[in-house]
C-alpha cells in the first residue's frame, strides 16, 4: 500500500517530478474552477520587470505571494491569480543597448526608433518567459497564461485616462526645475528613483577657492564646494544670518569664513572681525569664471540663507542655481541669475569658452588648473560622501536645468494620506515611513526624454497651449493628420508621433511631446488597467479594492506603493488595497550586498539546484519579514535539517505501517483507547492548526512556520521517540492501533497545513499517505481544503502538564551532564522538589516519562527543600533536583548492555539490515562484559532482534568488528537469519 521511504528526500528528483504530476493533472487549473464564484480573495501582484532572470531575492517575495494564495485557495476563496509584468522604460532600453553597443541616444537614433522599441519588446517577451519558468520551478501557482504586461494597450490607455483626469483638475503642468540627470541616458530621474536606489559613497576632489570682493584689496570670501564643474555657473555666495564669521588675516590676504571652521585654515592666523551673516548681505563679488561669454554681465553677490551649515566646509556654500535643485530655488527667492551650463549628455554648452564641449564629469583637474593660474585655488582635498547615480546604469549623476512634466502634488498631497490611513500597514512603521514620504515628496515628473515607454499623451502647440488626450477613440476624433500611420500600431514611439491635432488657439497642427513617462505610472495604474476599469466597470467593481499586496519595503514604499496610492486617490479617492505586508532587504550570508559583480548573487536556478524550492521557501516563510535576510547556501542547509525531522517521522510510519500491513484509513480507533501521549500530541496538532489559521489569517507566516518547527521536534523527539516501543511490538492491540491512528492524523493534518508553504514535499507525502491508501481522497493536496481544528481534542491542562513534565527532563539532564554520567547508564534515584508543591499532582501520572527519560529507578518527590548530602544539584524556577551519582554493580552492568545495544543497533545500520531483520548475535568480550550479558540477556535480545546470542567465533558474519565497550574490549560479529 504505502511506497518504501528513502533515508533521505532529493529534491532533485522530487521537485520536477511533482512539478510534472501538477501539470499533467491540471490540479491549479482545477483549483481555480473549484473555487470560482466563491467568496473572493483579492490579490494584487506589484509586476517585476522583465528585464532579466529572477535572483533569490524575487523569490523571496514570490514565495509569500504563492503562500497567501495557496492557503485562500484551501479555504476555497475565489481568485484572479494574475501575474505581472514590468516592461517599460529605462531599465530595458540600457539593457538593449548595451547588447546593440550604443553609447548615446545619438546611436539610437541612427539606428531607428521603431527598430529600438521593436528591440526593447522582445527582451521583455524573452524574459517574461525566463521568469515564468523561474517562478513555476520555486512552485509558484499563478494563472500564467493571463500574466499582465504594462507595455499592453490596456495598460497605456488607462494611464491616458488617468492623465486627463489629472488635467482637468488642473495637475498637469510644464515646469522648468533643476533635476537629478543621467547623462548617458540623456534623462532626468525623478525623486523616487533617485530616494529608493540612487546613491553611491564615492570619493570627489573638493575645493577651496577665493572669491574675491568687489573693491577691496586683497580680501576673499572662502567657498568650498565637491562639484567643481558648477563654479562655472556660479552667480551667489550663501551664508547662514545667524552664524559668526570672521576676516581672518593668514599670510598677508584677508579671508572670511564662519569661525567654527577656521580651523580649515591651519595655524598662524589673525582673526581681524568677528561679526553676524547678515552683515555680509549683497556683498558683491568676482566671480570664479567671470570671463566666460556665459557669465558676461551677471552680478554676483552674497545672500542669507538659513540651510547652510558649520559642520563642513567654510559656512559659505557656493551657489548655481542652473546646477543644483536647493540652489535653484534659492535663487529664485534672491532673484539671482542662473546659467545652466550642460547638454543633454553632461557636455558644456556653446558660451563656455575652452569648456564647451567637455564632459561636466572630467573636467576638474582643469577647473583646478585655471583657478590656480588666476590665483583663486586655496586648497584641494579628497572628500568621501554620498552621491547621487544612475539607478539603471550606475552613472554618477549632475543636476541640470531642464523642462519636464509634472503632476502637481500639493492638492493630493492630504488625499493620498488619508488613502493611505485606510491601510494596514505591516509592519506597523510602514505608515509612518509612508505618510512622511508623502509630506516630503516633490511634485511628481511624469516625464522622460527616452523612446520606449508610456508615450505621455500630451499635445503642445508653441502657441503654449496644450491638452492631454484620454482614449484613442478621443485621439482619432482629434486627428488632423497621420493617424493612417499610426492605426494598428501599439501607443508607443515613433508611431504616435505621427498623429497631429489642432490647434484651438491659433489653429497650427500640434505634435504630441517626445516625452515618454516615468515608468512608475505603467506599475501605478494596475489596480485598475488589469480590471478593465475602463472597459467593464462591473468586473472592476467585483475586484477592487485588493485585500492583499506584497513587496519589499524599502525598495516600493517611495515607489509602487506610492505610485497606486496617488493614481488610486485621483480616479477614486480612496486606497486601492487593504492590507501591505513589506518585506526588508535580502543580503549575502555575511551580512553584504548581493551584487553579481562581487560573486555573492544567487539566481534561482542555483538555488533550487543546490538546495531544493522547499529549502528555499521554508527559510523565507521562517523569517521575519521586517528584518534583513541573510541568504546563502550554509543557512539553507540549516534549515534543510529541520525539514528533515518532518522526513524522518514520515519515513517511520511508513516503515512500520508497511511492516504491519496497516491501512490507518480503516483503524477504528475510539477515544478510550487514547494513551495521554496521544492525547496530548492531537491537543498540540489542533492547538497548531488553530494558531497557524490565525497567523495566516494576519499575514504572519513566520510565526506560524517556527510553530510547525515546533510542533515537528515535539512530534519527533517527544511523540515518537515516546511511542517507539508501541509500533515495535508485536500485539495488534488497542494501545498500537492509536499509535498509528495519532501518527497518521498528525502527519496528514501536517502535510495539509504546510502544503502553502513548502508545497512539493507535502505533495510527495500526502500521495504516499492519503491518495495510497484512499482512492477517494482529493488528487492533490492542494485540492484539499484547509485543516479546521477540531476543538474538542485541544487540552490546554493536558498540554501544560506535559510542558511541566518535559522540564522536569530537561533539568535531569542538566545534572547528568554535571554528573558526567551518560544517558544510557541508569542511575538509582532522584529528588525533585516541585515549586509550588501543589504542582505534583501534575506531575505523578507521567513520573514513569520521566524515569524513563532520564533512566532512573525511582524518583521522590518531596516538600522538603533540602535535597541529601551527595547529590548532583539543579535548580529552575519549578524544582529542585538531585540525582544520586552513585554506581551499584548492578546499575553498572545495565550500563554496560545499554552501550552494547547501542553498539549492535549501529552495525546493523552500518550493514543496511531492515529494521525488521532478526540476527544471530555473537559477542566476545571481557569476563565483566559476559558477566553483565549474563545478567541482561533477554533485554539484549529483544532491543537487537537477536534469536541466537553466541560468545564464540560467528561463522560466515555479515559484519563483525573490535571495539570498546565502556572502556571493556569486545569483538562483535552479527548475521542475519534467514527465512
């Protein structure tokens, strides 16, 4: 009936052969027929981009999405199952060229738009199928043929939708602003991006430089600065009202400076002045590059400003406003000039003399140069600080003034809040961490001067109107030319660019922007492009809000949680999702970054290879979700021995069950016959379905999982070791028959309840227990239904009292370690002293456990407090023991025959016997060694299964070696008899 267990499982063979059985009997497809038109589960999966295969990193949080749909599908929940895919925007498009060897936008545009886009969809096709694959081998259920994928019409459409709304509530505008800007992917990156994943400790060449004022001999401002490029724009010097300053005369010049940084100077000064900020306002300066055509006719000057700081620098920051956001709005209030010195690739633009041309980036050993041959150099030194780069191609970033699209923030700002309010956040902190964001967070730029991504539906004409199209039916009613060019094509660049609309202004024919959007609108508007909100509103209405989403914390609350927060708020002013859980940052084993440039990062492939799906998400679904995870190989091993004791306890009943022909499915085993150990482990197992329900239910899979743990030791070294001699026996009575009826309840109870979280083992298990032996059971264990407790089975006494019993073990072994006496070496007596004294009636129905556990002949329990003279002494918070370390002969003999069975058991595994086998037993020792045999005999013969128990010569022995027993020589040969 039951199928032979291996000593071990290989999940190599395991896994894709479940993997096979799931998809030739369709069981996730079953699953979902079975559960439709049910009470729904609404899950929103936040797409990974399709830009490359899955590190473990994904599937740490594919692992709790598999999860928490699996289990709402066992308690029969109805569900979309959809997956997603992220397919626009920068992260493809350098992908894509590095593999065509384009350095620039100029070689995608040499090469065709139209190719490049065509180029950028089939690396995202390629690579959803890679994922897909990925996924299904971490054994990920999802409705994989109805995936997503934000580059979709569907998609692109309902964010024109989203944009016109924006528009006519009067959100949309076209600003000029100082942004973070990638020169080799010639665009600006947007606060979001540049917050989540954009800042590098690097090292730069900062400067000390003079300013010198405006008709005065011999007199500076000293400015310091880690961007020497910018000097070349520089029209003011800031410095804070309140702060002290000095002149400060050093070697014949007079320099000003804050004096809590003086020290920048070194020795031998003379502080000339002390006197407030504020009294250097509007000091006129030369500048550093005053004779650049750029820089002709500017005024430079000193402002306040209350943001400049002592702690580094000189306390005077050099300001351009064309070259950094703080400085642009800076001089926007002070009525500064600005110069925005750089092209769109981090050049200098025409009017910068001997710098135009040059790349920002490289040109400070030469900035270095010409401000020391004009006697402005004071000083230069390396300085190590965060800095911002390129989330996608790491290179390090400039701030350039450009015009960009923006949705403004301010009037949402209070709306998203509160859509965000009607969030749980888990953790708790996620709110907090969100709405301060949200406090903080810039006006959001929508665009994008790239080519594949959201084509920004946004028509702008020189007149300096401009509309936002909704729909494509409102696009062809608009079109005033080229939409024969553009029909049946996707909304993408350079298609739609083709199409023209009018002008109602001044009549001209308006080209829709080049701008393509951030791509955290395409993730932004799922909640609703995947619930065809636009094309059927009732099956929208069906599905939204979402009950559940997951993804990492750190990575998406600035960024996709914020993003369908926004757009959710905007279209229905409320939250688009019920419950968040946010999982932290998973690191290398020591505690690193995982980079595959370091040689610490693990794909998926590697990992399930190398230590089995099931390993994998068990170490996930154990750990708590609001810390780091550290990932590598030797934690997976780690865990892999605690999924082994749930192996082993399996491969026990197997055994025996096949040994005694029992099919547990027809054992009529009625309450009485219950040992108090089987009542107490069925207790434990429906304590455990109840907590793990609850857990679940919460979203808390790790506490649910380390209580499994538990409750599989509890099962193993408890139960069954406990229970061991019921299954040897040879009686088919009462007390074996609940024996197996109490295993074989908690195994498949087990199986069933674990099957969300490592669903292939569980799968191998229950068709071997369950479907082998009852053809009528459900084909799969994830067609069966979640386990419900059954309540009336659940003792909590009954549970405490064997808690109570187990510590009273645990500290007798306490003292047989102080003893230095070994388990297996009976000892005559112990002492307890039991706190509080009422307690011993608990214990006295499982005094036997105990002298059993700790093999002790007789314990006392006593009121006295003071334990005899002689004893090894422990103590808790409950008892007082003490153990009598004293050796009869006796004792010693029985010792001695417990090591030798000991011994025998070993050789028998050594040599592969059957647990079954019965053997004809040699043994040829010392006198005191026959002796002890001679007093224990049949005890021997019955825990080895010897018929024959010789002390000569063993002929023709099937293993035989020399040892010591216990410090006694011995030669031991055994053979098995044959029937």
């Amino acid at each position: 009936m039951f199928k032979p267990v291996p000593a071990q499982p290989d999940h190599r063979e395991i896994e894709p052969r479940i993997l096979r059985f799931w998809e030739e009997g369709r069981y996730f497809h079953r699953l979902k027929e079975r559960n439709r038109g049910n009470p729904k589960f609404r899950f929103l999966d936040g797409p990974i981009t399709a830009n490359g295969p899955m590190g473990v990193h994904h599937a740490w949080g594919r692992t709790y999405k598999d999860l928490f749909q699996r289990y709402k599908a066992m308690l029969g929940f109805d569900q979309r199952f959809q997956n997603g895919f992220d397919c626009q925007g920068l992260w493809v498009e350098v992908e894509v060229e590095k593999e065509l060897g384009f350095k620039s936008k100029k070689d995608i545009e040499k090469f065709g738009i139209s190719q490049f886009v065509e180029k950028c969809k089939e690396r995202v096709l390629k690579f959803s199928r890679i994922q897909t694959q990925q996924s299904i081998i971490i054994g990920q259920w999802m409705d994989w043929e109805n995936s997503y994928y934000t580059m979709s019409e569907e998609n692109n459409y309902a964010i024109w939708f989203f944009l016109k709304k924006c528009h006519e509530l009067g959100l949309i505008y076209e600003g000029t602003d100082v942004m973070p800007w990638c020169a080799r992917c010639g665009t600006a990156i947007s606060d979001m991006e540049i917050a989540t994943e954009g800042y590098r400790v690097l090292t730069h060449p900062a400067i000390f430089v003079r300013f010198p004022i405006l008709n005065r001999t011999n007199e500076s401002l000293l400015v310091w600065t880690t961007t020497p490029w910018t000097l070349s724009s520089n029209t003011g010097a800031a410095v804070h009202p309140d702060l002290t300053y000095v002149r400060a005369k050093k070697d014949g010049e007079i320099l000003i400076l804050a004096k809590e940084l003086l020290s920048v100077l070194g020795s031998g000064v003379e502080i000339v002045e002390e006197f407030p900020g504020r009294e250097l306002a509007n000091l006129k300066y030369r500048g550093p590059f005053d004779e650049l055509p750029a820089q002709q006719g500017v005024e430079h000057r000193v402002v306040l400003w209350k943001d400049v700081s002592a702690t580094e620098g000189t306390g005077i920051v050099h300001i351009a406003p064309g070259c950094g956001k703080e400085d642009f709005l800076l001089g926007k209030e002070e009525n500064l000039a600005v110069i925005a010195p750089l092209n769109e690739d981090g050049t200098f633009k025409e009017g910068f003399d001997w710098l135009t041309g040059k790349e920002a980036s490289r040109v400070a050993p030469e900035v270095f140069e010409n401000l020391k041959q004009k006697g402005l150099l004071y000083r230069v030194e390396d300085y190590t600080h965060r800095y911002p780069v390129c989330w996608r191609c790491g290179a390090e970033l400039v701030f350039r003034l450009v015009d960009e699209w923006f949705i403004a923030m301010d009037p949402l700002r209070e709306a998203i809040m509160e859509s965000a309010k009607q969030v749980r956040w888990i953790p708790e902190f996620g709110l907090e961490r969100e709405l301060d964001w949200l406090r903080n967070m810039d006006d959001w730029c929508i665009s994008k001067k790239r080519y594949w991504g959201l084509a920004l539906p946004i028509f702008k004409c020189s007149c300096g109107w401009f509309d936002v199209i909704g729909s494509p039916e409102e696009l062809k009613e608009r079109a005033r030319a080229g939409w024969e060019k553009f029909a049946g094509h996707t909304p993408h660049r350079p298609w739609i660019d083709e199409v023209k609309i009018g002008c109602p202004q001044c009549g001209k024919l308006v080209s829709r922007i080049k701008d393509v959007g951030n791509p955290w609108l395409d993730a932004g508007i799922v909640p609703f492009s995947t619930t065809h909100y636009l094309t059927d509103r009732a099956y929208w209405q069906e599905w939204f809000p979402f009950d559940f989403i997951t993804e990492s914390f750190p990575g998406q609350f600035r960024n996709w949680f914020y993003a369908i927060l926004a757009m959710s708020t905007v279209l229905e002013k409320c939250s688009p999702f019920r419950t968040v859980l946010g999982y932290a940052t998973m690191k290398a084993e020591d505690g690193r970054e995982m980079h595959k440039s370091w040689g610490n990062a693990i794909e998926v492939e590697e990992a399930v290879t190398k230590m089995g799906a099931d390993t994998m998400r068990w170490v996930f679904c154990r750990h708590n979700p609001t810390q780091n995870l550290l990932f590598g190989f030797k934690v997976g091993e780690e865990v892999k021995r605690k999924l082994l004791t749930l192996w082993n306890v399996y491969s026990f009943f197997v055994t025996y069950a096949v040994i005694d022909k029992v099919n547990p499915t027809t054992l009529n085993v009625k309450k009485e016959h219950l040992s108090r150990l089987d009542r107490w482990i069925l207790s434990r197992l429906n304590n455990l379905v109840l907590f793990t329900r609850d857990r679940l239910d919460d979203y808390d899979c790790a506490a649910a999982a380390l209580a499994g743990e538990q409750f599989i030791d509890d099962l193993s070294t408890w139960y069954v070791r406990r229970s061991r001699r019921r299954f040897w026996k040879s009686a088919a009575d009462h007390d074996k028959a609940a024996a197996y009826h109490t295993l074989y309840t908690s195994l498949v109870t087990l199986v069933k309840l674990l099957a969300p979280f490592i669903p292939f083992i569980t799968e191998e298990i229950y068709q071997n227990l369950v479907r082998s032996c009852d053809p009528n059971a459900p084909e799969s264990v994830h067609l069966s239904f979640y386990p419900e407790p059954d309540k009336t089975l659940i003792d909590p006494e009954l549970e405490a009292d064997m808690q109570l019993v187990r510590e009273l073990v645990s500290l007798g072994h306490a003292a047989r370690e102080k003893s230095r006496i070994k388990v297996r070496q009976p000892l005559s007596r112990m002492f307890v002293v039991v706190k509080p004294p009422t307690d011993q009636q608990r214990l006295e129905p499982d005094s036997e456990i105990v002298k059993e556990e700790l093999n002790i002949r007789n314990i006392t329990f006593t009121t006295d407090s003071t334990i005899p003279a002689g004893l090894i002494v422990e103590e808790n918070d409950h008892f007082t023991i003490g153990i009598d370390p004293n050796l009869t002969p006796e004792l010693e003999a029985e010792g001695l025959v417990r090591e030798l069975i000991r011994r025998v058991q070993n050789l028998r595994k050594s040599a592969g016997f059957e647990v079954t086998d019965r053997i004809v037993l040699s043994c040829q020792g010392s006198e005191r060694l026959n002796q002890a045999i001679a007093m224990f005999k049949d005890y021997l013969k019955q825990e080895t299964l010897a018929e024959e128990l010789k002390f000569d010569s063993l002929p023709n022995p099937e293993v035989e070696t020399e040892l010591n027993i216990n410090r006694e020589p011995a030669r031991l040969a055994i053979r098995r008899v044959k029937r």
